[in-house]
C-alpha cells in the first residue's frame, strides 16, 4: 500500500512583508468530506504498515492491563459530613463514585456510576462534581466528546433522578451559593477560552441563568470556586504572567469585589483561613513568597510576609489548616514540604526521600484538622497516598497503587544526572532502568521523554505500563529542560518567548550526553513528547534528525506561526505570554525560525509516529495532519512516516482506563519494532 499523498491547494500568507506559502491549509475543515478521507487513508495506512505489528500489539495491551488492580478503590477522604471515594470493578473502564456517612463502616451509597453513563458514547468522562451543601444535590461535568467543552448535569442523590436542568459549553467549575443556586463558568463556542461566570437556580432553564461576571480581555481566562471553609466564592482570572480575584463573601455580600486590582507580571493566589487570608504572590520575586492579611485589610499596604522570597527555593503550593500551613517549595528540582505551626511559631521542613521523585499536596478538603495527605512517587515507587501528622510528623501509608505480576521495586533503578547545554548551563535528567537488562557499555535502547513549557514540570514518576519498555532492555529518561520551572521560575523564564530555543537545544544536548556516556547505542535512540512536547519533538527533528532511530509525537503543536496568527483558534491569545505576540514581527520571526511545520525542508528524517485527535481542543487536529503531508512530500528518506487520528477523542487520546492502552501499545511496537 502506498503512503497516502494530500494534494496542494497553495494558501498565500503575507504577514510583515513576508511572503508564506501552506499547500495544506485546506486540510483545516473536518467537515469537508476530501479532509476525512484523507485522515481515514492515513489511518488505513498506519494499520497496513503496521499490521505485522498486531498480534504484538495485542500482547502489550494485554501485559500492560494485566498490572492493573482491576477491581481497585480510591483512598476515601472526610467532607461535609460524607466520606467520598471512587471504585472500579473488574472489566469496568469507568469509576463508580460513592460516598459513605459519617464512618467508613457505614453502609456505601452509589451516587454516580460512570460506566452507566459512557454507555450511549465513544467518548466519556466525568471530568468534576460537587455536592450542595445540604449533600442532597449533585452538580456534576461530562465531557462527551474529548474537546474539553463540558455539560452539567444535576442528581437528586436522595431519589437517584436527574434534574432537567442542563447546562452545555461549560468549563469543569462548580461552585455552590447555597443549596439551589450554583456558580459555573461558561467557554466561547468557537475559541473555548473560558469567559463568563454565571450563577444557575435548579429547577430553572439555563437561558435565565444571570451574568455574574464578564472577562472582556481575550488574553485571560476565568473560573470560579470555593474556599473550603464555606466562606468565599472566588472569581479568578489568570493569563500567563498576571492574576486577578474578585471574592463574595457567601453570607454577607450581594457582589463580587475585586481583592487586588490586576498588574502586569503580578501573579497572586488567595486562600481563606479562619482570621484572615493567605497569598501566595510574585511581588517580592520570582520565586513567590506568602503574606498573610485581615479579612478587611487586603491593600498590598497590609500585606504580612509569612514565608519570604528566595532565589534557589520555588514556592510552588501552599495548602492552610486551622493550626498549620503547609508549603510545597522545590530546591534544586526536588520537592519538599515546609510546615508553619502557628501555636509554636516553629517550622519544620520535610526533606527528600530519593534522589529524584515526584511528591505533591493532595486532597485536603478539611480545614480542622492536623493530617496533611500528599501524593508520592518516584520512577520505581509505585503511585503513594501518604498522611502525616503535623504536629508529630509520623507518616502513615495509606494506600500504595499495587502492580500485579512479577514487580518488584527492587529490580529497577532510578538515577538523576546532570549534562552541559551549548551555552553551560546544567541541565539536569532523570532516569530508570531495570538492573539486570542494562550494562553501561552503549548497548541498550533508550526513550528520551520532554515537555518544556508554560512553567509545567514534569516530575519523575512511576509508570506501570512504563515497565514494558523497561523489561525489554530500555532506559527511560525525562529531560528537565528549560520551560519547565525544575530549577525555579527563571528556569521557566529562560525557556520561553525568545529564549525558546534554550528548550530544544537543551533536549539534545540531554540525548548526546546520554550517547557519550554510554547510556545508550547511539543506533536506538528514541524521543517522545506530546503537545507543546511535540513541538520539541518537531523541532529537534529539524535540527538534528540524524540523532534519532524513531520519533512518537503525540498531538504535537507544531504549525506554531499560522495558530499564533489565527485568534479565532482556541488558546491562541492566552498563548501571547509564552511565546509571543506575532503581530509583533520580533516575535513573529523568531516563531518562524523554529516552528516545525514552516521549517521542514528536503532531507532525510527519521521513523515518525504522528498521533492526533480530531475533537483536539487544545491543539486543532489539522496541526499533525498538515504536518505529516508536508513531511511526505518533502522527506528524502525510506524511513516511517505515520499518522494516527482518534476519530473519537480530542487532546488526552481516548476515555476509560483500559482504551488508552491500546494507544500506548500502539507506540511501543512501532518502537520496539525498530530495533527487532
């Protein structure tokens, strides 16, 4: 079967006086009949290449399912009374949400079975629920198409019948007034950025539902919550570099007010305590630092700092308890927790447990008590709920996500070491092998994984379907490039607008370390990362595509000047502040110089695995496919080349905890296949 061939319809963009050609612009409207077929001939030819591939296919789906617990419960936490916890029964993809009254020894009450409701849709999840205060009304968020633009629904959990009420183009923000009125956040129809808080009565028709509250600057987007003490409803806008809040007060106040009028390059974060507010904020450094205020006194003026700024320490969280505050910080890439006993005026940091590790505060609903729960992991310890007690520190293990079959910790090892990027910067890896499979002597196959945006940090953690690479000889390695805020937030600042670069070059300086070193044979080389992680799978392929045997860019970002341009896409003007405004032709030739898409060009590549969705609400399906055919027609070599459209699912890949295996197995044959 031969490689399906797109054709060109030339599209002419002449923006700052120059002149760009898109022979795949066309391929922007999945409503176009010649667009679907040519999506559905990728597909076809993806399954005949790989065919072969099948009955190994099979096998990792059924090794990788076969790890997971399948009958398995969440660890139960206390709210309003209720003990709330999911569960899965066996063959079952979707959670059954229950909750238990007053004890755990109480009898279990089902309020939600999401099998139950997936079972009319390709795609479902229930992506965030809440309970009215008088725990007799269930507010909750379905997505049922996999592009993030949600419905709510309502329960009576007494009756077990649904309301009429439903509410559609929502984000996932659910705040209760009082036990018929509810605050919601609806998203703009076509760019989805979340722009409107309106409050909704039950029993009445959502096209009465009132405004509350309009965000007109299409740079930011809003929400809205509650604090856990049942005192403030917030209103809070974000962009990328500036934070606002408006707070009502549930039984005083009628309207909103605004806490700090909104600056730019001022990020700042509210949480209610019993006597005052708490801020985490950018206004003394990068790095953030907490104050504290009186309800009354919230001016910057009356601002009282609790955990001061400094330049090695990201303050990255913070969690209040009546007699606690809990602050998740990170030093030179490693988490810690730095707890404040109010009664004792004293602090105590709870330091790292491994070398490297993901750990991070978890569900913690209740404001009277002293047990803090954190979630823990590391690349050989499998998914921890932990509590620990914050007034003698002991921990207790609460519930270890159990691998079934032959795991066992011990047999694997975890490192993290360090590279030099061109310009001497110390960029630091984490990496797991299986000891027995690896020898330092540039023989093993290796799998580089990175991400590098937006400040997000991808920790190392554990994976159960990880170990199927793992077994077979492979080093797994997460690179902690820049973009991401491992070491802080100039970490992060280094990494964006123009300084973007920093973040492929510091990738490969990652993989040639890990060549030189003997990690790896020079000839399995392997990459991975998905969105904005795919647009550094795009570019390090530009770059230097000879350093790798096979790429796997899942949902990438990579016709970056053309969506940069485009406000009418989703995300597009809340993106100005990561890498730009290209109506700025600065920025808009410094995007040119790296996107992907805009800079393929007639030589060899290597083996590509492409996967896209075409519900993508994040990044628009047509970005991968107008990639691969211009990849087609261009590309010098003999090597892969494969796109996989999920015609039933958006940005995350397909719904229910069993589905999304297929497409990780999927990945590892075209891999694995590569080096048999």
């Amino acid at each position: 079967m031969k490689a399906p061939v797109a054709k060109k319809i030339p599209h002419v963009f002449i923006e700052h006086q120059y002149k760009r050609i898109d022979n795949y612009y066309w391929l922007r409207n999945k409503e176009n009949k010649e667009v679907l077929a040519y999506i559905n001939s990728e597909n076809e030819y993806l399954k005949h290449t790989l065919k072969h591939t099948e009955p190994f296919q099979e096998e990792l789906y059924k090794e990788m399912r076969a790890r997971i617990k399948e009958d398995d419960d969440s660890v139960p936490y206390f709210k309003n009374g209720y003990w709330y916890y999911h569960r899965y029964e066996k063959g079952n993809e979707h959670p059954i949400y229950c909750r238990k009254k007053d004890s755990l020894n109480n009898k279990e009450e089902i309020f939600l079975n999401e099998n139950e409701l997936a079972s009319d849709f390709d795609y479902y999840e229930i992506v965030s629920f809440s309970v009215s205060p008088n725990n007799k009304v269930l507010a909750f968020c379905e997505d049922i198409t996999g592009r993030r633009l949600y419905r709510i629904r309502f329960l009576n959990i007494e009756t077990r019948t649904f309301y009429r009420d439903s509410i559609e183009h929502t984000s996932n923000d659910l705040a209760w007034k009082n036990n018929q009125t509810i605050f919601y956040t609806l998203k703009d129809r076509k760019t989805l950025r979340p722009f409107q808080v309106k409050s909704h009565i039950l029993n009445t028709p959502a096209d009465n539902d009132e405004i509350v509250y309009t965000e007109k600057d299409d740079t930011f987007i809003t929400g809205v919550s509650k604090d856990k003490l049942n005192k403030y409803i917030y209103i809070g806008c974000w962009s990328t570099l500036s934070t606002e809040y408006r707070l009502l007060d549930i039984k005083k106040g009628t309207d909103f007010e605004i806490f700090r009028k909104r600056e730019e390059k001022l990020e700042y974060y509210v949480e209610t305590s019993h006597n005052g507010f708490y801020i985490k904020h950018n206004a003394d450094g990068d790095n953030f630092s907490v104050s504290w205020c009186a309800f009354n006194q919230c001016h910057k003026k009356y601002w009282e700092t609790v955990i001061e700024h400094k330049n090695d320490i990201l303050i990255e969280d913070f969690e209040l308890f009546e007699n606690h505050l809990v602050v998740q910080e990170k030093q030179n890439g490693l988490t810690q927790l730095r707890v404040l006993n109010y009664a004792e005026q004293s602090v105590k940091v709870i330091p790292p447990k491994e070398d490297t590790y993901t750990l991070h505060i978890g569900t913690n609903p209740n404001y009277f008590t002293q047990i803090l729960r954190i979630g823990y992991s590391s690349m050989t310890t499998p998914s921890s709920v932990i509590d620990i007690d914050l007034n003698t520190f002991k921990e207790y293990l609460k519930k270890q996500a159990e691998v079934l079959g032959n795991f066992k910790a011990n047999d694997y090892q975890s490192e993290r070491i360090w590279t030099t990027a061109y310009d001497g910067e110390k960029i630091p890896m984490s990496l797991v092998y299986k000891k027995d499979m690896f020898k330092k002597d540039g023989t093993n196959p290796i799998l580089v994984y990175g991400y590098g945006s937006y400040g997000h940090t991808i920790d190392p953690y554990f994976s159960s379907v990880r170990l199927s690479l793992l077994d077979r000889g492979f080093v797994f390695v997460i690179c902690h490039i820049r973009g991401s805020e491992y070491l802080g937030r100039q970490w992060y600042e280094n990494g964006k607008f123009l300084k973007k670069k920093n973040t492929f070059t510091d990738f490969i300086s990652c993989t040639q370390h890990l060549i030189y070193h003997n990690y790896c044979s020079k000839d399995k080389v392997f990459a991975m990362g998905g969105s904005a992680g795919g647009l550094l799978m795009g570019a390090i392929v530009n770059l230097h595509p000879n350093l790798y045997k096979g790429i796997v860019s899942n949902v990438p970002f990579v016709d970056v000047v053309t969506t940069m341009m485009d406000e009418s896409i989703p995300l597009t003007t809340g993106e100005y502040d990561e890498w730009g405004n290209p109506n700025d032709e600065t920025y808009y030739f410094y995007m040119l110089s790296y996107s992907p898409y805009d800079n393929i060009e007639p030589k060899a590549y290597p083996n590509m695995l492409i996967t896209s969705g075409l519900h993508d609400s994040q990044v628009q399906f047509w970005e991968p496919t107008k990639y691969v055919a211009k990849l087609r027609a261009l590309k010098t070599d003999d090597n892969l080349l494969l796109l996989h459209t999920n015609t039933d699912a958006g940005h995350g890949g397909s719904s229910g905890r069993f589905e999304h295996l297929k497409e990780i197995a999927l990945e590892y044959a075209f891999i694995l296949d590569l080096i048999d």
